[in-house]
C-alpha cells in the first residue's frame, strides 16, 4: 500500500541513553489492560481486514498471534458483516483468540447512513467483541468511488450511541491524524479511547487514486499524498487535550522504539498494521517473529532509559525533540 511523504514524526525524537538504567532488564513489566482484559504487551494489531475467505484466514493468523504473544487486536470493518452476514465468519476469531482484547470497528459515517445502536450492537455481538471502535476515513469517501461523504452531525451521533452502548466506544482515524481539538470534543462526547491513526503510513487517497476509473478524481489524489499530521504530533496533542482519555497511537509504526516513543509522549498503547500484513499472508512463524521482535526491541528501549515499567515509561522526560537543522 502506499505510504505519504514526511514519516510519522517520531524521526524527529530521540530517547536520553541512561547508562546507568539501575534496573534489571529481566525484571522490565510491559503488562497492562484494555477494555477489561490483561495483555502482556501495550501493544495491537489495528484493524486491517474481513469480509473475504482470504481475509478470513488473515484474521486467524493474525488472532492466533495475539493470543500467543498477549497483544490486543482490531477488526476490519463489520459493515460488510451487517449487510452480508454470509461474510460474518470472516471476522469471527474469538475462538483462536479467547483473552485478548477484540475490537470490533464500523465506519462512523455509517451513523448517517441507516446505522444506529442495533447495527452496532450486532457489530459486537457477532464478533464477540469487548469494545467498538468508529472510523474516521472522510478523504477515503470523497476519493472512493460511491463513497459516502456525508459527515455532516456525526459528532452528535457518537455522543448518543455512547450514552447507551453497552460496550465501550472508540474512535480512530485511518491514517490522516486527529488533532487536539477534535479529541477534546470527542472525549466530552463520551468516548472511551482515541487512536489517532496519524499520517505516515498508508495512504488511502492513494490507495483510492489506484482503484478509481474517474480520471479527474485520480489526478486530484495526487494533491494529497502527503495531507495528514505525523503521528507523533498527533499524540502530543491529544494527550494535552483530551487528559485521561486512553490513547492509541497508529499509522506508520514499524519498530518497538517507535512505540516506546509513542509512550514516551503520552499514549497508553502502539499499534501496527501494515507492517504486519505481508507477513500474515506468508507464513505464522514469520508473523510470530516480527511480533517477538517488536517487544523486544520495546523492552531495549525501556531498559536504554531504566523505565522498569510502563507507568515509568508514560511521559518521561528521557525523550527530547531534536532541533530543526
């Protein structure tokens, strides 16, 4: 998939060496919770696919990884499920992965379209799911062919499922970002977690530019190659502005440093996804190392700054913005 120009802004921080970390690396506790589950690591695969027979098989490696490794993970969106239960089982791995948090995931702009609490319930309910996280994919509608754009009030939709959902609701963006001002209206909205979802990663203006016959349409994704606020700078603002609401922090993470990074600045929690899709598709075992090699290299960078645990970790002042050449 395609990646925007001007990385995820972590580039631009580095951790503080502590020579002397006064800790022992063996004794380091990466262990925390969401949504009402242990998981070993902060640590998620974001929500990628559904839908096909293909996506199904994705899915079961990717919840099998998990569940061995304690990591979280999210659907791809369940609109198809709804719509078409026949493709329901794709999303349905709660078997392979019985303790980890599974987060179920609905395009927030379906609330304009016929989709309310019941659509959302089912969401969660058929994919026995613990928490329900809305996307924000706004560019993605206006560049998709049939797309629908209407996001016109949403914030006062969010509000109302959230005052009457069972489950807890999310929001994530899908790889452009979400600034402070927005996570401060959505964590009055009552909103129980943000995933900024920042730029960096894949680019869905030009994963639509790629899919779409409208040439004119494809010629105007070209402007957008590089919209979007880097990661970093996502989650610097949102944990100012939106205080003790739980962060996620994706898009364009590739390493365990980035995600201690991300921590460092004031998430609970890093996830990954398109770095671990090809090795989805080719093998578990590569899946499993890619996996292994993520926390260790968390766990490096905890011990580089003696950060004995995570609470350490969250906000320290061993990490320092680099100064513009």
């Amino acid at each position: 998939m395609t990646s925007k120009g001007g990385g995820t802004g972590f580039q631009h921080y580095r951790f503080r060496h502590r020579a002397l970390p006064e800790i022992d690396y063996a004794a380091i506790d990466t262990s925390t919770n969401f949504v009402g589950r242990a998981i070993k690591v902060p640590l998620m695969i974001s929500s990628m696919t559904g839908g096909t027979e293909e996506a199904a098989r994705i899915n079961i490696k990717l919840a099998e990884a998990a569940e061995k490794r304690g990591w979280a993970m999210g659907l791809g969106s369940l609109r198809a499920a709804i719509e078409q239960p026949a493709t329901a089982a794709s999303y349905q791995v709660r078997t392979y992965a019985p303790n980890v948090p599974l987060i179920a995931n609905i395009g927030a702009v379906q609330l304009n379209y016929g989709f309310g609490i019941e659509q959302c319930r089912r969401a969660v309910e058929l994919s026995d799911a613990d928490a329900l996280v809305l996307h924000l994919n706004g560019l993605q509608e206006v560049f998709q062919e049939g797309g629908n754009s209407n996001f016109g009030g949403l914030l006062r939709k969010i509000e109302q499922l959230c005052k009457v959902a069972e489950f807890p609701v999310g929001v994530k963006e899908v790889g452009w970002g979400i600034d402070g001002v927005t996570a401060r209206a959505l964590k009055e909205a009552g909103v129980s977690f943000i995933d900024v979802a920042g730029s960096g990663g894949t680019s869905w203006s030009q994963v639509e530019k790629f899919r779409s016959t409208n040439n004119l349409s494809k010629a105007a994704a070209e402007a957008f190659a590089d919209w979007g606020t880097p990661t970093a700078q996502c989650v610097v603002e949102v944990s100012e502005a939106a205080t003790d609401t739980y962060l996620i922090a994706s898009g364009g993470l590739v390493s365990g440093v980035d995600a201690a990074k991300a921590i460092a600045l004031g998430a609970n929690m890093a996830s990954f996804g398109r770095a671990l899709l090809a090795p989805a598709v080719h093998s578990e075992a590569e899946l499993n190392q890619l996996l292994e090699r993520l926390e260790l290299e968390l766990r490096i960078a905890m011990f580089g700054i003696g950060a004995a645990n995570l609470q350490e970790l969250h906000r320290t002042n061993r990490i320092v913005q680099l100064r513009a050449e």
